[in-house]
C-alpha cells in the first residue's frame, strides 16, 4: 500500500510540475499586446507542447519558440509560431516564424527544437548535408514526410531546405 501511494504522490508531482513551466512574464506580456486573444497552440503529434526552449540565435541563451494561435472562428484562425530570443538585460525581443491561415495540413502538425551541431541530409539519396551551427526551429506535419527546418541567421529566419 505505501508504495502505491508513493507511486501516486510521484505521479502527481510529476504533472503538477510538467504543468507549471511557463514562459517568462515578458513573453506573455508581448503575446497579450500584439496578439489579442492569443491561445496556446499545442502540437497534433507526440510532441504536444505549445513552447520549446533552444538557442536559436547562438548567443549562449535560454530562447524560446512559442506556438499560438489567434482568430475567433474557423475561417479567422491563424497560426503563429514566434521566437524570443532572451536578452541579458530580461527583455524577449521577438521574430515570427509562421503566420499562416489555421487549417488543413497545419492543424495536424507540431514542432521541435532541432539541436546544434545535428547533421541534416538536404536531399534525397546522397544529396549535400549541413550541420547545424545554432538549435534550429523544425516545423512537420504529422505522420508524414513533410517538415520545414529553420534556421536564424543575419537576423532572419530562413528554411534549409530552400538552397
């Protein structure tokens, strides 16, 4: 019985503290201000969380990758994915990463934080392959081939497999 009720009280904590994280209060704040009405977006796949942390900008950083979604109905419904890239001085200055009409194919996809130094095949086959040189954003619909890798250089986010 004690270690039933140990397995409990551990799984209990365990969801109480997955639910907890959040994003910094500036980040919200931002969200608030220029996306009204935002709600957290999570992914359709296995991961269905609605922020990611990286360093996407190769500062050293705690960046985040936030998911949302804005829009009253069906038809007004966007789909917004926006880096903050954490700053020494606590302030998140912002770039979008997608804006694009809720629906279709993006209603079933997801996204994940691909890790520096991760080697990427850019084609089929034997095609070239890069490695990344910052964590990178990669944006997939599930359960198929379709993913978009993004990459933030000279101050703007750009596809890798757009050569």
């Amino acid at each position: 019985m004690k270690k039933l009720t140990l397995c409990f009280a551990i799984l209990l904590l365990s969801v109480l503290f997955s639910n907890a994280q959040t994003v910094p209060a500036k980040v919200t704040a931002f969200l608030n201000k220029f996306y009204t009405g935002w709600k957290k977006a999570p992914g359709a796949c296995e991961n269905r969380k609605w922020f990611l942390t990286g360093d996407f900008d190769g500062d050293g950083g705690k960046d985040y990758l936030v998911r949302v979604k804005t829009g009253k109905s069906a038809k007004s419904m966007r789909l917004n994915l926006i880096a903050f890239f954490g700053g020494s001085d606590g302030m998140y200055p912002a770039k979008q990463i997608l804006d694009d009409a809720y629906q279709g194919d993006l209603r079933r996809s997801s996204f994940s934080v691909v890790k520096k130094g991760t080697q990427i095949q850019l084609g089929e086959g034997e095609g070239p392959t890069i490695t990344l040189e910052n964590d990178a954003a990669s944006q997939y619909i599930c359960e198929t081939d379709a993913v978009k890798t993004m990459v933030y250089e000279t101050g703007k986010w750009r596809n890798i497999y757009d050569q």
